[in-house]
C-alpha cells in the first residue's frame, strides 16, 4: 500500500513538472530558448540558387522579402551612402498615397500568385517615415508585422510587432553569426538575421561557407533554438503578448 501511495506521489511530481515546465517564463519560445528568424531581401538569384538547397539541406525554412518589400523599394536618398537611390525612388519625393499604394499593389501581386492574405513587410532600407510621416501607419491592417533593421534582440514581452528588428549581416564569419545564436539563447530573446547576398549578388554578402556553418549549428541546436518564418513567429508573439497583457 506504501509503495502504490509513493508511486502515486511520484507521477503527480513528474505530471507538476511537466506543467511547470510547458508554462515557465525561461521557455517563452515554443518551448525554447530562443527564436530566430532568418530573412533574405531583394529576390535575387542566389536565393534560388544557393540559399533554399541549403535550407532543405537542413529542413530549415526562411522568409524572402520579394514581398512584401514594396514594389519599387524606395529609400531616402537624402541619407549618407544613399547615392544609389535614384530621383524617382527616393521617399523624399513620395507622398503617403504613393507608397501604401504601391505597398497595397505588391500585396494583390502576391496574393494572385499564392492566394495568401497573412503577411509580413519589411522596411527598404529601414525606412519607415516620409520625411516625419511614418508610411506604415495607414496599411498596418494589411500585415501581421514588419521589420526594419536594428541591431538587437529583445525578450518576448519587449518585442515591437511593428517596428522588429533585423541584423544586417555583410561579411560575417560562421563564428561570429553562430555567437549571435549563442547570444540570442542566453537572452532568451528573439534573433533576426537580415540576409542581402548569400554566395555573391549583392554587396551586402555573406560566404556560402558562413552561411552553412549558421545553418548546421541551428539545426544541431534545434531542442534549444525555434526556427521559423516569420509570419510565424508574428503570429506567436502577438498571441503571447496578448494573453500576458489580459
């Protein structure tokens, strides 16, 4: 009678911290650590070329800003290192009713190619006002999200779902893109990792070498770290933030 009365005991001690553990602050991202969210702008070649074979190759997925990212990528041109912002493309000379058309048009442009209405924006260039306006503010119903680009990693319940952060990535080693990982998982924290070229194409780049190592290291890390698209992970971190603020 002792022994079943102890057993007893001993499951609802293992049942407890089984709950506590599905339920524990330490684990906000599915479970896991840490969330990361690998994003590639600008549709070009190499995407098809060399980033999505090395996706499958680990069962990965990643998110590709051929979409929406505007339609003709427009940034200000007033900034410094922004020679290549051409006249007719600089939001300098946009008004508000030109850019969330065009925001509006990319997303009926998609929508006709896979049938999808859930999606993601990403700030060109990290832009997110004309001149004080900010764009984005008359359009944000047409979105679950956007990111920009910041250097940063904030916890579940800092997260801005309009404002995400991005790391640019140009020329970093596997090392120190695997260090962010590292970072992100001390944190606790959501990790961005914004993607130009991969392999060559652009002059944002990282090597094909750099970019293999971060994929081999997340997906031997795949218990600690949640790697999603980020539609996913937008969706999860508003769903969170909403029953911790109720």
């Amino acid at each position: 009678m002792k022994l079943k009365v102890f057993t007893i005991f001993i499951f609802c001690l293992i049942l407890m911290s089984q709950t506590a553990v599905s339920q524990s602050p330490l684990l906000p991202w599915q479970n896991k650590a840490a969330a990361v969210v690998l994003t590639y702008d600008d549709a070009l070649n190499v995407d098809h070329t060399n980033v999505i074979p090395a996706l499958d190759k680990y069962g990965l997925k990643g998110t590709f800003y051929i979409g929406n990212h505007t339609v003709y990528h427009p940034c200000t041109g007033s900034l410094p290192g922004r020679e290549f912002v051409k006249p007719d493309y600089d939001l300098n000379n946009y008004s508000i009713r030109r850019i969330t058309d065009e925001i509006k048009t990319m997303n009926t442009l998609l929508q006709s190619i896979d049938g999808k209405t859930k999606r993601t924006f990403a700030f060109p260039c990290s832009d997110t006002k004309i001149r004080d306006t900010p764009y984005l503010d008359g359009v944000k119903n047409e979105f679950i999200a956007a990111r920009a680009v910041r250097s940063e990693m904030p916890t579940i319940d800092k997260v801005e779902i309009f404002n995400l952060p991005g790391y640019g990535i140009n020329g970093e080693t596997g090392y120190k893109l695997i260090d962010l990982v590292k970072q992100g998982i001390a944190k606790k924290a959501l990790l961005i990792f914004l993607f130009h070229g991969v392999g060559g194409e652009h002059s944002l780049n990282v090597s094909l070498e750099a970019h293999a190592e971060l994929l081999q290291f997340l997906k031997q890390h795949e218990k600690e770290v949640w790697v999603a698209p980020m539609i996913d992970v937008a969706e999860y971190i508003t769903s969170y933030q909403k029953k911790v603020n109720s």
